[in-house]
C-alpha cells in the first residue's frame, strides 16, 4: 500500500527502509510461517509473497477498550510484527500510535478509506455501546456505531480484534450498562475475524495479517468465526502441566507443596480445559511464559462472556439464581436431601394410607399359607 | 374374614423381553459408571504423592472410563430406540408417550391412587397396570430427553480431543450454548438430575413391590410380572 507520501511499497522494501536487513526479513518470514502452522517448505512462499505484495492499508479503530490489545501486538516477539505489519500499516488511523491528531487524524482516516475503498481491512479494537444511542463512545463527535458502520462500508474484511470487540468483555458482563455490543451483531454483510482475547496474542495477529498477504484469503476460521490456526486447540491440551492433569497431581491452594511443584492448576479454577487458544504453545512476551506457567490458572478470556462464567478461582460455575457463591453441587445436594426425605414422608404415610389394603393382602397370603402347611401335612 | 380368604389366581406375563432387560441393566451399570467417574473428573481427591507425574496416568484412566462408558451408553440408547419399534408392546415408544384419553386417566389414577395416596372406593380392574404406568412411563420420557442432554453436552466437550466422526457430529454444541463453560455446567446439572431420577425410580420400585406383591423389582431380571386372571380376561393392554 502507500504510505502517507502516496508511494505503494512492498513489505519487505518497507523492512529494508527500516533499517532491517535481508536476514531479519527471512527469519521473520520462518518465523510467521511457523506460527501460522505451516511446514518449513512454505517459507520461501510466505518469504516471496511479502516481497512481491503491496501493504495492505490498514484502518485500526478504538472503541470501548483499554487498549491492551495494542499492547499486545507492540510487545510481540519479533520486532517487525509490530514495525512492518502492523504498525506502520495502521499509521494511516489509529488513535494509539499515529502521529496525527484532531482533524488531522480523522482526515488521514477519510483518505484512506477512499483511496482505498473496498481494499483496506478494518481492524476494531473494543466494543460499540449501543445504550443511551451510543453516548458512552463518542470519538470525533460522533458516536463509535457511526464511526463502524462508516469504516466497515469500504472494508474488505473486518478483524475483531480482543474480546471486546469478539464478545463484549468486561462492559459486556453482567448487567452491562452501556449496552456494549460485539462487532458481528452490527456489521452484518462483511466477512469478519474473530481474535477474542484480552489481550489476544499479537503474533497470530499478525501471521493472520501474513495469511492474508500469502494466499489473499482469510485463513479457515471455526464456527465461531475464529482462526483455526490459533484457536483450534485448547489450552489445555497444550499445556505443559498436562501429565500433571493425566497423573491426577493437583494444586489444591496457590500456596501448597503441590503448587510448589508446578502440579496442575486444574482444582484452583484454571479455564484452560474450556479455553480455545494457542497461549501453551506461543507464550507471551517474547516466548517468556504465559498465565499457568507464572503459577496462575488460565482465566479464559478468550471465551465468550468469561467474566460472567463463574469464579476465576473455581471449578463449578455459579448457579444464577440460587445465590452468591452457590455451586451446582450445594443445589445438587439439597435437592437429593429434599427429595429423599420426601421418599421417606412418602413411605411412611403409604404405610398408613394403605394399611388396610396391605393388611387384606397379608391376611390372604397368610390364608395361602396355612393352606399350603394343611396340604403338606397331609 | 369370608371376603378377604377369597384369594385371587394370578397368571405370569412375559412383560420385559431379553432386550429390554439388557438395556436397563447395561444402562443402569453406565449411569453409576458414568456419575462417579464424572463426579472424580470434576472435583479429583487430593493426593500428595512423591511419584513422578511420568510414573502415574490415574486421572487419565478415569476419564478413559468416562469417556467408554458414555459410548456404551450411547450405543445401549440407539439400541433402545431401535427396540421401541420393534419390542412388544410394554416396550414400544407408544408406551411412553401420553398421547391418549385412556393414558390421561391412568395418570389421573396413579397421581392419586400411588403419589397422593388415596385409597379407591371400589377396585376397578383395568387400573391394574401390566407394563409401566402412564406415569413411570413419562418419567422415562423426561428420562431419555435427560440423556439427549449429557450425550449432546458430553459428547460436544469431549469433540475437540478426538479426530473420530461421531463425537464431531456433537462439535457444535458448545458454540450453541456460548463456550465450553456452560456446556460443562449443563452436562453437570444433568448429572444431579440422573442422580434425584434413579432415587424417586428405586424407591417407586419397591413401593409398588412392598404394596402390591406382584414381582415389580424381580420383573427386570426375570422378564415376567404377575397379573390378576380376571384383568388378563378383559385384557386390552392396560
């Protein structure tokens, strides 16, 4: 695409303007490669693709959010994630890091989508709260709905980028008083991306940017609309505390012999075995570690509405409706004991009510019985 | 006394066929397999080990079983289904369904007579239920649509970890009821209802047995319940 000053450039000439050399530019290339979950026989594709293709423009809008997925991505392993893919792309409009304000950046903003009509991809980070008609958000004078279904007119494709924008998050929680809305219930004719997370791990943002370049396709996406690549697996299943879980050895408290022994996080709550992505196996910042390896469970903010599914620190979800902290077990519990007391009531009174009816059998029986003796002593 | 020596003849009827003694056996076994296991499986006991993880797959065997089982249990309902078409008549899916005037009075009796406990003023015949009781049998109902539940929300969970067909036939339920942990939570729900359904069942067993005598909790083993001669007289399957 062309930067600012109009001239269309490759990825790998923008690296190079860049101050990274041909050598960075491969490692990046084997780099994404793997993380989009291709074998090695793809790299010279992937490596060819960024040198041939123009940038993608990219329009980054911030709605109700906390900007930790920027973050994120600014804070990804390899230096041109954040330089060439995603950064200097999104310089067109993104409040974060542009260096344009006011009227300045909203103009940048219209240009692009002009110029580029039909050809960009919009990246949204945040929800749209739709309460109040959309006072909660307003950016420019104008409410976040507007500014989406504005941006969303040109775009190509849409990428909901963290769980805000996938789910609604934590303004989406219970009772959601800004009545923050996911991004697919507004925009409804264009294809769109699902990244839940929060933050969701910058490089599959990325290798989804390098996907999209490579094959000029999105990447196969689940049912819910997310990347496989990324989202296909569990936490869980690809966790290394794993033979931990197989083996059945347990953290029972943070503070135990068996949390000492980096066991399984499984009984403190950990989300992981619900959890669809790819933590295990990237890790955060650099490779360095990820929630269960710093000894916390998994939260799973990256499923739909994970502020509202219960304590972070237990297993069995909060039953609504039946009181603060009561899990399915307690409700189970009283439940059998009520209707095993019922039996028993039910017994007794059986016995009283039937008394005749049970004492007219007896007595026949009792009649048989006697029969039969006679018959035999005979 | 002259009234009550007055004994009555019973004759034996072949009520439950050897399919349907199978299924109700193997169903029961998989449920008590399956609440335990799943019961392990959500809350594991505590266990401070020196062993190495590597040397120990205990929690991996359990759900092994779990997972087993519910395949048992899924194969013996399929089974059962095919059965409700093809076994007699106490085991046809007619029996199960209140469809009926005739089965709307049966349980406006039983609902008086067994659950509220009044006594009839005079005995009528055709009440004496051969097969199940309009009752039992709609608590079978609300039974079978309780295992659609756990075989759906179960075999929806456990899609991910395997690259076999059948439990992909189950791999969008998750998404349809918003993620795995609802998913998990209805699956355990499900659970405590199986458990509150075997104890009202056994205890409806032996209160019929106790106060009726005609071979209700044997009938499952031997296949055969003892019906009055008079009411298999006047027999119109009821």
């Amino acid at each position: 695409m062309a930067t600012n000053n109009g001239v269309k450039e490759t990825y790998y000439e923008s690296a190079i303007k860049k101050g990274y050399d041909r050598r960075d530019f491969m490692k990046f290339a084997a780099f994404i490669t793997a993380y989009m979950g291709f074998e090695h026989t793809m790299v010279g594709q992937v490596a060819k693709s960024l040198e041939t293709t123009y940038r993608l423009p990219i329009i980054w809008e911030h709605y109700q959010e906390c900007t930790c997925c920027s973050e994120s991505f600014i804070r990804s392993d390899h230096p041109m994630v954040a330089d060439i893919i995603l950064d200097n792309v999104s310089l067109d409009y993104t409040e974060t890091l542009m260096a344009a304000s006011g009227h300045q950046a909203e103009a940048a903003k219209h240009d692009t989508m002009k110029k580029y009509h039909g050809e960009y991809i919009l990246c949204v980070e945040g929800s749209v709260p739709l309460g109040a008609d959309g006072v909660y958000c307003t950016i420019a004078g104008k409410t976040a709905k507007d500014h989406l279904i504005e941006a969303a007119e040109g775009a190509k494709a849409i990428i909901a980028w963290g769980s805000c924008a996938t789910n609604g998050c934590v303004q989406g929680a219970k009772p959601n008083p800004t009545g923050a809305t996911p991004i697919h219930k507004i925009i409804k004719n264009k294809p769109i991306v699902q990244m839940p997370g929060c933050p969701p791990i910058g490089e599959a943002m990325a290798a989804l940017i390098v996907h999209y370049v490579t094959f000029d396709r999105l990447p196969e996406l689940d049912r819910s609309g997310r990347p496989k690549a990324f989202y296909g697996k569990r936490v869980h299943d690809t966790c290394y505390r794993r033979p931990y879980f197989d083996a059945g050895l347990f953290a029972e408290t943070f503070d135990d012999e068996n949390a000492k022994e980096g066991y399984c996080l499984y009984k403190l709550g950990c989300k992981g075995p619900t959890t669809y992505n790819a933590c295990g196996s990237m890790k955060w910042n650099n490779g360095v570690s990820f929630p269960i390896q710093s000894g916390h469970g998994c939260i799973g903010c990256s499923e739909a509405n994970f502020w509202d599914n219960g304590p972070f620190y237990k297993r069995l979800t909060n039953l609504p409706g039946f009181g603060i902290e009561s899990t399915a077990d307690t409700v189970g519990k009283v439940a059998v004991g009520a209707v095993a007391v019922g039996l028993a009531t039910h017994a007794v009174v059986a016995n009283i009510s039937k008394h005749k009816e049970l004492k007219n059998r007896y007595t026949r029986g009792r009649v048989n019985e006697e029969n039969l003796d006679k018959t035999e002593e005979n | 006394m002259q009234t009550i020596s007055q004994t009555h003849d019973f004759k034996r009827v072949l009520v439950w066929e050897l399919p349907v003694r199978i299924f109700h056996w193997l169903n029961a076994l998989s449920i008590i397999v399956l609440i335990i296991t799943g019961f392990i499986i959500a809350n594991p006991p505590a266990i401070l080990s020196s062993a190495e993880a590597s040397d120990s797959y205990w929690f991996g065997t359990v759900r092994a079983i779990h997972f087993i089982t519910a395949y048992v249990f899924l194969v013996n309902a399929i089974a059962r289904i095919y059965w409700a078409f093809r076994g007699n008549y106490y085991a046809n899916w007619r029996a199960f369904v209140p469809y009926t005037k005739k089965s709307w009075k049966n349980i406006m009796h039983v609902m008086k007579v067994d659950i509220f406990l009044r006594n009839e003023e005079k005995e009528v015949l055709k009440n004496i239920s051969v097969g199940h009781n309009y009752v039992a049998s709609f608590s079978y109902l609300i039974l079978f649509f309780l295992a659609l539940v756990q075989i759906f929300t179960g075999f929806g969970l456990y899609a991910p970890t395997s690259g076999w067909w059948l439990p992909q036939l189950f791999a969008w339920v998750p998404d349809f009821l918003g993620g795995d942990v609802p998913t998990r939570l209805i699956h355990h729900i499900s659970t405590w209802l199986f458990i509150i359904f075997t104890l009202i069942h056994v205890y409806l067993v032996f209160y019929h047995d106790w106060l009726e005598g005609r071979g209700e909790s044997s009938s499952m083993i031997s296949g055969y319940k003892f019906v009055r001669k008079e009411r298999i007289e006047k027999d119109d399957h009821i």
